[in-house]
C-alpha cells in the first residue's frame, strides 16, 4: 500500500482510484476524497510527448484553436497516447474570433474578403457551423470531454453577441461534452452566470485573477501572474491547493512559460496526501 501512494506522489502511473480496491467505507474516513478529483497538466506539449506522459494524464491541445491537424493525425495522437490518458481541446478560432485578431496569422485557411464577415462571435453562419463540425469530429476521434471556447476581449457583452452565444450553444450537438467559456473582455458577472446557466456552460477562469460564476465542474487555466513569463512561486502553489472550489473534478490546466515544471510541482504538492 506504501507502495502506491510512494507511485501516485511521482505521478507513476497510479491512479487515486487505484488505492480504493478492496477497501470499504470506513477505511477512508476522515479522508477528503474531492481532493483526488484533481486533473493537472498542461496548454499544449511543453516538451516532448513520450516525457510528458509520464507525468501527467491530461493535455489541453492548442492547435486545435489556430489551425486543426487533420483526422488521421489525429488518429495517431490518440493511439500513441497511455490508456485513460485525457485530451480536451480548444475550439477553432474561427468559432470565436474574427479575422482580425492576430491569431489568424496562424491559419493556413484562405479566407475571401467577401466572407470575412462571416467568421467569429459564435455568429449563425456557415463558416462557423462548418468550424463546429470539425472541432466536433476531433473532439470524438480523441474522446474528449472537455472544450473550450476562449472569447478575445473584442467580444463585448453586446445583445447580438448575447443572442449568437445562444443560438449557438443551443443549435450543436452537445454529445457528452463539457463547454468551457473563458472571457477576456469586461463582462458582468451576473451575465456571466445568467448565461452559463441557460446554456449549461463552466466558466473557465484564471483562478489568480477571478473566480468561476458557474459549472458542474471546475476548469482553470493558469496565464502566469501578471504574464506569460511568470514562473509560480511555491506560496502560489500552496495558495491555490488551499482554495476550495467545492467541485467534484478540477482541472487545473498551466499555460506560462514554466509551465511543465510548474504543473509537475503543483501535482507533486497536491498528492501529498495526509493518511
């Protein structure tokens, strides 16, 4: 038994469900089950596949956002993952962002100026629904239960936009997936949750910056403290394992600079568990 939680603290291949066979109830009194709920990793590989597996069980794929591998890539990226390895993934930009933002410079797409108007801020077009359906058909080759639609700060809470968020969310296949919807612009919270709740959305935050109005779950990706280059701190680290976000699964997803090593301390830190 010393054994495998020795294995779950290095991130070995062990599971916390692992240490629940052959146990009953009253062996795991007093202990805080919720806190091995926790899903950590990273945006995008930050080193090398094969190394990455071996410490963490999610990913958060990021070319998914500027330009979509095709099917069979696809297919090979799961194959060649562990069993029980997690993949969600960020939506095609075309889906919420207009072709001005600089991070079309990365889409290998030619766009007609004609249909420029056409792409972004969930609008009730073609080009947007075609966008869906192939973060769609990704998302089921990857088996993905998580998707997230991160917003520029263009996109303002105006009742156009309020009414294409809805007439999308409520017009796609919803499938077994969990929506994610992180904001960068000025929104109100009481706007926020109104629509989460109608649309059956997590408010994905930054839990450095704000906290989440609304969601079954928990989803936070970690920007750095003041930008990119930010490497967390160990009091940063431990501020955050102390946080209780009463929620029955909480990814905590790194997206800096440091964020391979900053992930692995945060996960070595949150295993430590008190038995």
């Amino acid at each position: 038994m010393q054994n495998q939680w020795n294995k779950l603290r290095r991130g070995d291949g062990v599971t916390a469900s692992d240490l629940f066979a052959g146990r009953d109830r009253g062996y795991w009194s007093g202990i805080d089950l919720g806190r091995m709920e926790q899903k950590i990793g990273c945006c995008g590989f930050p080193v090398a596949r094969d190394r990455y597996y071996q410490y963490f069980d999610v990913v958060e794929l990021q070319r998914t956002f500027y330009q979509p591998p095709d099917l069979p890539t696809i297919q090979k990226l799961r194959e060649c993952s562990p069993p029980g390895f997690e993949f969600s993934l960020k939506a095609w930009q075309l889906i919420t962002h207009p072709p001005t933002s600089p991070t079309y410079r990365k889409l290998r797409l030619s766009i007609p100026k004609k249909t420029k108007k056409n792409y972004g801020f969930f609008k009730p077009t073609d080009e947007v629904l075609g966008a869906w359906r192939r973060v769609d058909e990704i998302s089921q080759v990857l088996e993905a239960k998580v998707i997230v639609f991160q917003c520029p700060a263009s996109f303002t809470p105006t009742q156009e936009n309020k009414k294409n968020l809805r007439r999308f969310f409520l017009s796609i296949k919803r499938r077994n997936y969990t929506f994610c919807w992180e904001l960068r612009g000025e929104w109100a919270d009481r706007d926020v949750e109104s629509l989460c709740k109608e649309l059956d959305l997590v408010h994905c935050v930054d839990p450095f910056k704000s906290e989440p109005t609304f969601g079954k779950i928990r989803y936070f990706r970690l920007h750095g403290i003041g930008g990119y280059r930010y490497r967390y701190t160990e009091d940063d680290l431990r501020n955050l394992k102390a946080k209780d976000f009463k929620s029955p699964r909480v990814y905590y997803m790194f997206n800096n600079v440091y964020m391979f090593e900053d992930a692995r301390r945060f996960k070595e830190m949150m295993s430590r568990l008190i038995l």
